[in-house]
C-alpha cells in the first residue's frame, strides 16, 4: 500500500515561471509609475512658482501702500527689501529666473517661462 505522503509531494520554493511572472508585473508597474511621478514633480514645481508670482505681486500692493501709492520700479527693489521678504528673494523652483520688469505694476507669469 502507497503512504500518502508519497503521493502528495511538498512543494518548496517557487517555480522559474512564478518568479519571471512577478518580474513582468512589477516591471510593467514601474513603467506606470515612474511617468506619473515626473509628471507630478513637474506639476508640483509649478504651482510653487505661481504661489511665488502672488507672494511677489502681494508684496508689490504692501509696497504701495506703505510709499502712498508708488509702486517700485522693479521687482528687485521689493525682493531686496528685508520687511518684505525676510528671507531673500523667492528663487524659482524650475530654475529659470523671474523677470525683474513689472508690467502694470505686477510680475507678469506669462513672461516668466517654464
């Protein structure tokens, strides 16, 4: 008479087709993956530098009205100020640098190229 453990063999380990079928599926999900978090780095990146700009153009309306309504001539006399940027000059987070001409008495985001 066969014993039952004869016939019921104890498997150890994993087969190569099991590990290669892990393999594939974690390299498709890093290939999904890795897009999408340069993609929100990125998006990331510029929302910062926008926040800057309204800091910035904020800054410009506390200038104004602490010169009874003059404006600075450029964003260097603002970003230069230590009351009203105590911590130096915002620096752009994409590395490009923001224009130092105002343009209606604001920092024009559209010149400022990403």
């Amino acid at each position: 008479m066969m014993r039952k453990d004869n016939k019921m063999r104890h498997r150890r380990g994993v087969t190569l087709i099991e590990l290669l079928l892990v393999i594939v599926i974690l390299g498709a999900l890093v290939a999904i993956a890795i897009p999408r978090m340069r993609e929100s780095a990125q998006n990331a990146r510029a929302n910062a530098c926008a926040t800057n700009i309204a800091i910035m153009n904020s800054q410009i309306e506390m200038y104004a009205g602490d010169n009874d309504g003059t404006y600075p001539p450029n964003l260097t006399t603002i970003t230069a100020d230590a009351n009203l940027f105590p911590d130096g000059a915002p620096t752009c987070p994409i590395g490009t640098a923001y224009p130092s001409a105002l343009v209606n008495n604001r920092v024009d985001d559209s010149s400022h190229s990403h």
